[in-house]
C-alpha cells in the first residue's frame, strides 16, 4: 500500500490511540491515506524483566496487546489492509472511551481480559468482521509478521523509543516516535499542529524534540475528562517504568 503517512500502534497504548485520533482529524481534512501498522511493546521489551522495570500490571496489558494484534494480523490477511483502520478504532474506543468496570477486578485482571475472546468479539462484530477471527489470539504463527514489523518500525528510528512510530512520506521521509500527546486538539489547532510536525519531519539532520513529563491523557479509561488536566508522570524510553 502506497500511503502519504505508515502508522504503527500497539492497541493497548494510550498515546497511540490519542495520537490516532489526531492522525485521523488531519486525514480527514488534508485527504491522507495512512497505513496502519503494527508495533508490539510485548516483543520490544521481550528482554525486559517486567516485575523489575514496571508496574504491575504492565506485562499482562502488553501480552494483551500482543494477542489483539495476532488478530489484526489475520484480518489484514484476510480482509485486506483497509480493515485494520476500522478494527483499531473500535479497539480503541473499547479500550480508552469507556469508564473502567470497578466489578472487573485488580488493574492487572482488566489489562489481561483484553487479550480475550470475550472482550474482542464485540469489537470484531463492530468493525464489521467475522468473529471466527478472534481464534488467532492464541495462534503465535502470527508474531514473526508482527515482529518483522515491529523491526521494521525499530530500525526507522532507534529502539529507545516508544508507540506510536509515523512514518511520514514513506518510503523515502523520515520516521519519529511520537507525537506524543495528552490532550485531542480541535479541529484547527489538528491542523496546525500537523503541519509544525510535518515541517520539523522535513527539516534535514532533525532527530529529536523530548520531554519525559507527560500528562495522563483526557480519556474516560484514566478518569480524566476533556475539559480537565491529568496528573503529570515521569516516562523513560516511552513508557512508564520504575526504573532505567
């Protein structure tokens, strides 16, 4: 697929799925085509001992991940790459829009559940696809595809990084991790903060504009409203960790 922007995202990353939303406002109005691609933070941190860098219920939220994109692996085989849009969006929204169920049980048990064939049906059925594509959660034949393209993902911009990773102007442009953003702006400020990020992607030897500070993002799944602030949180190397 010949795209203006590739857009890899884990689906269990909050900051892909807000940048997402940006993405999909400025495609909207500019007329992009953008190509979604996977980039799983289980295989990036396969060498990672979890119980000593993260919080814990991390490892079971990037094993989800892991296992949602088998199947958007085998319905991007399936049913073409334009599927994957509409499964990561209904993903997304299931995941981040919605106020977390208290009656589900620890962190760590509601991260896991998304990595089940319960909580992927409903999403399937959303995105208009089969529910019978809910059987490669459990199929590992499907990671190579996935780790090919999380290397693929890696190898454009270093492996201290983060989800998600654009690739803008494909193949020939440049790849950076991020934006990374707390806050959805509205439909102007969309556009005009794509373009200050297009022309930073397009100045020559540009590498690197960072803060480790990040607020939590306005979505209902942290509790945090669109007309409030989330509380600040210190990340290293694109995620939360507990130490380097």
């Amino acid at each position: 697929m010949n795209a203006d922007i590739n857009f890899y995202f884990d689906p269990v990353c909050p900051f892909a799925w807000m940048t997402s939303k940006w993405v999909r406002q400025v495609q909207a109005q500019r007329d992009y085509t953008v190509d979604w691609r996977f980039i799983s933070l289980r295989q990036v941190n396969a060498d990672i001992d979890y119980d000593a860098h993260f919080p814990p219920e991390y490892e079971a939220g990037h094993t989800a991940g892991l296992r949602l994109l088998r199947v958007a692996a085998k319905a991007r085989a399936e049913h073409g790459r334009e599927s994957i849009a509409r499964l990561y969006k209904a993903c997304g929204t299931h995941i981040f829009e919605t106020v977390p169920d208290t009656d589900q049980g620890t962190e760590e048990q509601v991260r896991e559940r998304r990595g089940t064939r319960e909580f992927v049906e409903p999403i399937l059925a959303e995105a208009g696809l089969p529910l019978e594509l809910a059987e490669a959660l459990d199929d590992e034949s499907w990671d190579l595809e996935i780790r090919q393209e999380t290397d693929e993902a890696l190898a454009l911009t270093g492996k201290d990084v983060g989800t998600p990773i654009i690739h803008f102007e494909p193949p020939a442009g440049v790849a950076f991790f991020g934006p990374v953003i707390s806050r959805l702006p509205d439909r102007e400020s969309a556009a005009e903060l794509w373009d200050h990020v297009v022309g930073l992607a397009r100045f020559p030897g540009f590498a690197e504009l960072k803060r480790s500070l990040r607020e939590q993002p306005q979505l209902p799944a942290f509790g945090v409203a669109a007309d409030t602030v989330g509380q600040q949180e210190d990340w290293h190397g694109g995620s939360r960790r507990q130490k380097k």
